[in-house]
C-alpha cells in the first residue's frame, strides 16, 4: 500500500528553520508531503532565511526552499551545514504545494485521506482559528478537518510570553485532540551548535508521527556527565 501523505502547513510565527529542517527529514524519510503556507509565513521565511517564495507558487521546487542549489536554507543560521540525515533507506516521495487561498485542494475535505497534519510553525492567529474551527483558508481548513476526522494534528507553536487567550486556546486544542507542541528545545543533550536545538524540536515532531530518524539521542542513551 502506498504511504499516506502528511500535510504540513507553514505559519507566520518565527521559527522558519525548524519547518525547513522537518521538510527536509520528511523528504528523507521517504513521506509524501502536502504542504500548504500563509502570507505571513512567507514573510518570516524570507526575513528568517532569506527564502523568496511566491505565494502563488504552487509547483515544488527544492531551490525555492533552499533544499537544492547555490543558496542553502541554513546560509543564514551558521557556516556548516546541518549534520547528514544518514543513510536514505526510503526513495524521495514527491511534495504537493497547494495555495493557502485553495479550499477545493483534497486537504480541504475529510474524505482525502491522510497520515495526519503538522503546522510548523503555528502563530498565535493560526492557532486562536483552530481553537474556534474558523475555515476561512486552507490552512484553518485542514486543520478542522484533522480534528473532525480525529487525526493526529501537531502544532508547533512559537511565542513568548503567552497571552492568557493563547493559553486558552492551546488547552483548547488539546482538549479537541490536537498536540501542542511548542518550539521550546531541550538543553541536555549537549547542545554546540543551532542545529541541536532545531533539531530537537524536528525529532519530537517526527517522533508524533512515529517517523524512524537519528537526529538526536534519547535520554537513557546520552551520557551522564558529573
Ligand atoms: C518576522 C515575523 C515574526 C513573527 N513571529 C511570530 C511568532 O513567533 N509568533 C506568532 O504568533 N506570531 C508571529 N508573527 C506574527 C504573525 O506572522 C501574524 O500574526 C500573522 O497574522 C500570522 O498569520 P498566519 O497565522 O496566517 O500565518 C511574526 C511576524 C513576523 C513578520
């Protein structure tokens, strides 16, 4: 049977290297992908990285999100690539783009299956539209629709300090199903360099989805310093 694709929706909240890291590992691991992004997420991509990428842009290509070519995703973050995902057990599966304006794409509907839906990351706007099954573009969309069909649903969120409403609304979602997860990494795995902190991140988001990867340790595995 073929695999399910993920839906994986980028939002306006600051964070863009921990989406492009996950659709990366995604990619890596073989996971057909559907991805969809707001405005506001294309301004914080261009602002975080650098990324140029037009909201009308609806075909995939890698060099857009800094995946293939001269200007890498991560030239603005540090002087060394991210470490190598391993060996690639998995062929590349393809990407699909849909305009986050698109509500007749087959996310829109619960009848388009799906192995679930990660939003990486996820504003405060995006997540108070969740909390209130607001539909109003593909991404809100998709993600009542996660929640109707009771499929996993991730949110990756980003904000600091968190206003009483976005408290309100994360315990909202949770209520309805969804997993808050905030882009709030760990500090005890020996972190060097940026990419142990986004990476962090991207391991307990594929560890959701039950993903196979190696990108960090696992407590009970690291060593224990004096
Ligand atoms: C560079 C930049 C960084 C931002 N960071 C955050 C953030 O970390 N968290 C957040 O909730 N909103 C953040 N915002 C504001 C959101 O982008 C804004 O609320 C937007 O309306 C979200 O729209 P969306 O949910 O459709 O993506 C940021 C905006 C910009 C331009």
């Amino acid at each position: 049977m073929t695999e399910l694709p993920l839906v994986l929706a980028m939002t306006g909240a600051s964070g863009a290297g921990f989406a492009i890291r996950l659709l990366q590992c995604l990619r890596h691991a073989g996971i057909p992908v559907q991805l969809t992004y707001s405005d506001a997420a294309l301004q914080v991509l261009r602002t975080e990285l650098g990324l140029r990428i037009e909201s009308c842009e609806t075909e995939f290509r890698p060099e857009l999100f800094g995946l293939d070519g001269a200007a890498p995703w991560w030239q603005r973050l540090s002087d060394s690539p991210p470490p190598d995902l391993g060996p690639q057990v998995q062929p590349e599966a393809p990407v699909e783009v849909y305009a986050v304006n698109d509500l007749s794409s087959p996310i829109a509907s619960g009848s388009h299956l799906t192995r679930g839906m990660i939003i990486c990351p996820c504003s405060g706007n995006t997540l108070s539209a969740v909390a209130r099954a607001a539909a109003s573009n593909l991404i809100h969309r998709a993600a009542d629709v996660h929640l109707k069909e009771r499929r996993p649903l991730v949110l990756v969120t980003r904000e600091t300090p968190l206003s009483t409403p976005q408290l309100e609304n994360m315990a909202a979602v949770s209520r309805f199903g969804a997993t808050v997860l905030p882009a709030s990494p760990g500090w005890y795995h020996g972190v060097r360099s940026i990419y142990d902190l986004i990476d962090f991140i991207v391991a307990r988001i594929l560890d959701q989805f039950r993903i196979p990867h190696q990108l960090t340790s696992r407590w009970g595995t690291l060593a224990k310093e004096e």
